[in-house]
C-alpha cells in the first residue's frame, strides 16, 4: 500500500512553495511507486479571491513598508497562543480536516507556519494517526510561531538554525538539519561552472525583485564593467522588463535579460556570483548551487537571517545601493578573484544540492 504523505503550503513567500514543490519532486523520483502524494495550499483553496488579495497586501507591505512588516513580525513571535489567534480561520481548519479525513496521510508536512496550529486545533489535545513534520524555510532568524506547536519533527535548513531552536527549548530528537529541500533539478544538472576568465567572462545574474528601486542604476554601472557577461531576471513584472530594457537602449551595452522561466538552475549553476534580495528559496537556491552571493534587500525579520547566514558564513556579502553593489562585484573579482574564490569556497561548504532527495528518503522511512 503507498504512504500517503500530505504537503502543505501557502503563497505568503516563495519559499514555502519552493519547499514545497522540491519535497513534492523529491518523492516522485525516490518513490514513484511507494508514494502517494497530495500538495495543497488550504488558504488559497478555502478563500479564494481574498487569498488573493491578502497574499498581494503582504507583498505590498514587505517590499514598500518594510519597518511596518518589522513590527507586525515582532508581534506574531510575541504571541505564545498562535493556535488561538488562528481559530479565526475555521474555514480553513474545517477544510484541513476534511482533507485529512478523505487522504488518511501517514505523514503531513508543513512549509508554511499557519498549519501545525490547525493541525493542534483538529488534534484537540490528542494524538493523530500521522506523523506531523514541520519543514522551516527561514534560517537563523526563526520565527516563534514555528516551533510553538506539536510536533514529531522540525527539518531545518543548516546546523545554525538548528542551534537557534535548541536554545529556545526544542528537544534535540526532534530537530535534523536536513538542508533546504530545492529542487532536485540542482544535483541533477551537476557543476556547470567554469573559473572567472577572459574566455568565460565573469558571469553575473541579476534577480530583481518587483519592490527594488535602485535596479535600473545597478543595472547601469553593472553593464560597464569590462568582462561582465550579465543576465538580469525580471519575472512576469511587464513594467519591470521594460524599464530594463530602456537601461540597455540608452547604454548601448548588450546583457540578457530574461522574463518568468524555468531555468534558474542552470542560470545559477552557471553564474560567479548572484544579486538579489534574501529570500528563503533565493538563498538556498544559490547555496545549492554554490554560487556566491551579493544581498542587495533584506526584509525585517524572516530575511534577516537569511542575509546573516551568508555574511557569517563568508559566502558573500551585503550591499543594499547601486554604488556599494557594483564595488563589491569589482572587490570580488580583483587580485584574479582573490575575493570570489574564498567566497566560492565557503559556500560549497554548506551546499546540499540533494536535500530534497535525502528528505524524500527519510520520510519514507517514517
């Protein structure tokens, strides 16, 4: 009979579903056969349009009001009754519940915070018929609403996280640092990258997220640089792409620039070095692809420990101006990349390109 493992997520942050959709690829290439599994986000499903408009409203709020964002955070990590503030959601709770009774799963996992609160509410103080796993996508900063609940296992990204959770009390057999759960297109497409050189150029690749103004500036000091072969991602931000487009026409200098896609692995795996904000699945991504990392935006709270891990680790570095960005692409290739290279080193030290695979594997063994 197949183990029928239940992911949950939700779109408040691309790393819940980025998670999400790794452990999901991650069981169908190590248990094609032995794994039937369900990937919902019961928030979307349950409210639909005002999902919709909530989701776009916390977007909004991290990107153009940041210290706001900082200060509702802090208010959600002071709450030590998450479970009751979220019985507001009862729809919700009631859909969960319907779900679990029509899937019966061995196994739930969760990437986003909001359900192992539900999760208690339905149990109502007794033990369910499924192993709950929790699956933290933020590192170092983590969030008090993540561990205040039940649960049989917390699967964090890196051993400091780890350190942060035992601090706060969590028991140690409860907590594996399993790394990341990218997806497993990392270890599939292995190394691609050559050495900085005048042949191979130095590779550079621009994500910009929608909120960042400084982006045409970067994008201008960047193009100049001599050797530079840069590709700037735009996502489906129309008005973006085209205010990029005008920074190439009035430079007259050439670079790619690339809308959604489907190939930023590759586009990582092949790049020296990555700008972009500290978001959860960003920096994984790019610790996967042991591509070092210049954080040019940091939202208060979950994404600063994100950008700490990355600083600390001395896998790259932060630079939130278009000045202070170009000089630390110029420092990081000096001296034949003196700066690069430790950089490079560093992060290979904490990449885990298999995480999905190996968590995949574990779960089955639940």
């Amino acid at each position: 009979m197949p183990k029928r493992i239940l992911i949950l997520t939700a779109g408040f942050g691309e790393g819940h579903n980025a998670a999400a959709r790794g452990l999901r690829d991650g069981l169908a290439l190590v248990a094609p056969e032995t794994a039937e599994v369900e990937l919902h986000d019961i928030f979307a499903e349950t409210y639909g349009r005002t999902n919709d408009v909530v989701r776009r409203g916390y977007l909004a709020l991290i990107n153009r009001a940041p210290a706001a964002w900082a200060q509702v955070y802090d208010w959600i990590d002071r709450q030590k009754d998450a479970r009751a503030r979220l019985r507001v959601f009862f729809q919700a709770r009631n859909r969960l519940r319907d779900l679990l009774a029509r899937f019966r799963p061995d196994v739930v996992v969760s990437v986003f915070p909001g359900y192992p609160h539900l999760l208690d509410e339905i149990a109502a103080g007794t033990r369910p018929p499924f192993r709950r796993v929790v699956c933290v996508t933020d590192s170092i900063t983590i969030n008090a609403i993540w561990y205040r609940c039940t649960c049989d296992y917390f699967l964090v990204p890196n051993d400091a996280t780890a350190s942060v959770l035992t601090a706060v009390g969590v028991p140690n057999d409860r907590i594996r640092a399993t790394g990341f759960p990218v997806t497993p297109k990392f270890s599939q497409l292995g190394p691609l990258r050559q050495p900085p050189s005048a042949e191979y150029g130095r590779r550079i690749l621009y994500m910009i997220n929608a909120g960042h103004l400084i982006a045409p500036e970067t994008i201008r000091r960047l193009s100049q640089m001599s050797d530079m072969r840069l590709t700037v991602t735009v996502g489906r931000a129309q008005k973006l792409q085209r205010a990029v487009e005008a920074v190439r026409n009035n430079t007259g200098r050439m670079f790619e620039i690339i809308g959604w896609s489907d190939q930023l692995p590759r586009l990582m795996l092949e790049s020296h070095l990555l700008i972009s904000k500290a978001g959860g699945a960003t920096v994984q991504e790019t610790i996967a692809a042991c591509c070092p990392m210049i954080v040019n935006q940091i939202v208060p709270g979950q994404e600063a420990g994100n950008a700490q891990l990355i600083r600390a680790s001395g896998s790259g570095t932060i630079a939130t101006t278009a000045e202070t960005i170009a000089a630390a692409v110029e420092k990081a290739f000096a001296d034949d990349a003196r700066v690069w290279r430790e950089w490079s080193t560093n992060i290979t030290r904490l990449s885990r390109p298999r995480a999905a695979l190996e968590i995949a594997e574990w779960l089955m063994q639940l």
